[in-house]
C-alpha cells in the first residue's frame, strides 16, 4: 500500500519506520529504490534496532538512518528535523533541474 500510494502521490520525502505488518521497511526500501518513479525520492529510515544497521540501509538507498530510542526534542530529534529539510530541499531542487 506504501509503495504504491508514493508512486501515485510522489512525496518530496519518505519517513520510513522498519517495523511494518506486511513487509519489513528493508522490503519496502528496495522496493521503492527498484521502481522508476520512487527511486529518486528520498527515504529517511527509523528504527528501533541499533545503528549497526545503518550501513545496510544506506547501501540499499536510505538517505539518513535514526533510531527511534535518541529522538528527543533536545537531541536527535533536531537532527532528524535537519535532515528531512535537507533531504526535501535537495529533492526540490533535483526535480526542478529534470525538468
């Protein structure tokens, strides 16, 4: 459902949680890196598991990998802002370039 609704909607970014009821957010990632219309958006992938998967998730096309345990409003939490303005700016601006 995910995946499709990104490749009918192509949102300017994806916050994708790992624990998910069908496929796990791994699937989903590769799905969304395989498909034409989704592979240029970015993905900022949340977890629960430690970072010691963050190498993983970045090699199969996450943009940015946090773990849910260190999002506070005084700590993560900002960078987790920071990095959705960051990645939602660079795909503005590469959308507009394509065009």
């Amino acid at each position: 459902m995910g995946v499709r609704y990104a490749q009918e909607k192509r949102p300017d970014a994806i916050l994708l949680d790992m624990m998910l009821p069908s496929l796990d957010g791994v699937g989903v990632l590769r799905e969304l890196k395989q498909c034409p219309t989704t592979n240029v958006i970015p993905v900022i992938v949340l977890s629960g598991l430690s970072q010691k998967n963050e190498p993983k998730l970045k090699a199969a096309g996450a943009a940015a990998y946090f773990e849910k345990s260190t999002l506070t409003l005084d700590g993560e939490g900002k960078a987790l802002i920071q990095a959705i303005q960051q990645v939602v700016g660079e795909h503005a601006q590469s959308t507009v370039r394509a065009e």
